[in-house]
C-alpha cells in the first residue's frame, strides 16, 4: 500500500511538470532544437560521405546526451527560479519528487530519441543489422542517462553557473553510460546478437540500477539541504 501511494504521489508530480511544461515547453525546445541543430550541421558537413558505425554510434550518442544535458536540469532550476522548490519540500517527501522528476526526464528522453533516432539514420545513410539489439541499448542506456541527469540537476540548481556545471558534472558520471552505449549501437549496427552484445548491456543495466538507487538515498540529503 505505501508502494501504491508512493507511485501515485510520484505520478501527481510528474503530472505538474508535464503541465508547466506545456505552458512553458523550455526544455522541449530546448532539447528538440539542440538536437535538430547538431544534427543537421553533422549532415551538411559529412555531404554524400558514408559513414562506418565505428564513427555513426560516437556521434549519435554525441547527439542524445548533449541534447539531453540541454534541457534536463531545467526540472529543478524551474523549482527554484519560481521559489516552488520549498512548497514542494513541504507537501511530500523526497523520493516522491525525485521518482516524479526522473520520470519526467525519462518521457522527455524517450520523446528526443523516438524522434532523433530515426532521422539520424535517414540522414546519415545508417543501416542497423540488428534493430532488436540497437532498441535495447538505447532504451537502457537512456534510464542511465535520465537517472544521471535528475540527480546532477538537483545538485546544480542552487549554482550560480547551472548551465555550465550541468554537463561538466554530468559528463564524467555518465562515461559508463556513454562508452557501453557506444560499442553496444556500433554491433548492432554491424549486425550483432543480444548473446555478442550482453557484455554493454550488463554494464548499462547495472549501471541504471546503481545510480538509480544511489540517487534514491542520496536525494533526501540533496533536497533537505
């Protein structure tokens, strides 16, 4: 029952983002034109030129965690630009809010990717041999991503220089992330199996897993503070 409720207050908060987003849409354009922008200069630049995986899974992953970094801290700097962070700390507890924000960060990375994805491999001429395998990387490698990202933006978002310390944190702490994405996308791309690819997605899981519970005991103090 107390796990019921905990879903349900995390749900309630993820509901408020997602409406103040949608008045404000700050991190979706943020993101999506980050995104579309990186993209299309990337296209432009390499013309006509096919380009191998080894250097098509960098740059996509390149792609989705700068864009990502330029919009996910926006879900606790907004508590504080519009002095809510205090209103919240009152109202429910700290695992509610982080779970509501997490999950807001994740269905706005899954929205990047559900769109960016396709067209990076339209433009740039990919072909994926496995696309089961590709799926799965990106799917686990973005809980990482989006866990990474909740926890940084909750410590930066008191800073002076958010923006820039965002993903000067973000960056060192996601690495596992990043180089497993990376070689997991570049053998499915070549056709992989799950079995050749299970190595990066042990790494990516356990990972998730770790930061995810990290941040969990860790956001109390982050929050309280």
């Amino acid at each position: 029952m107390k796990k019921l409720s905990l879903i349900h207050s995390a749900y309630i908060v993820f509901l408020k983002d997602l409406h103040v987003e949608f008045r404000s849409r700050y991190a979706v354009n943020a993101i999506f034109l980050f995104a579309i922008t990186t993209l299309t200069a990337i296209s432009f630049s390499m013309g006509p030129i096919r380009l191998r995986s080894e250097i098509l899974a960098p740059l996509l992953w390149i792609i989705l965690f700068f864009s990502s970094m330029s919009g996910l801290a926006h879900i606790f700097v907004r508590e504080e630009e519009q002095q809510t962070a205090d209103t919240l700390r009152l109202l429910t507890s700290p695992n509610v809010v982080f779970l509501g924000k997490w999950f807001f960060n994740m269905v706005l990375l899954f929205s990047l990717e559900i769109l960016i994805v396709p067209v990076f491999l339209a433009m740039m001429g990919a072909v994926v041999g496995s696309p089961g395998p590709f799926i799965v990387v990106i799917f686990i490698g973005s809980l990482g991503l989006a866990s990474v990202a909740t926890l940084i933006a909750a410590i930066i978002s008191q800073a002076s220089a958010k923006g820039a310390l965002f993903a000067v944190l973000a960056f060192p702490i996601s690495l596992p992330v990043l180089i497993s994405g990376i070689h997991g996308t570049q053998l499915s791309m070549n056709g992989g199996t799950f079995s050749e690819g299970m190595p990066d997605l042990q790494v990516l899981f356990s990972f998730s897993i770790v930061i995810l519970t990290l941040s969990l005991l860790l956001f109390e103090f982050i929050w309280r503070k």
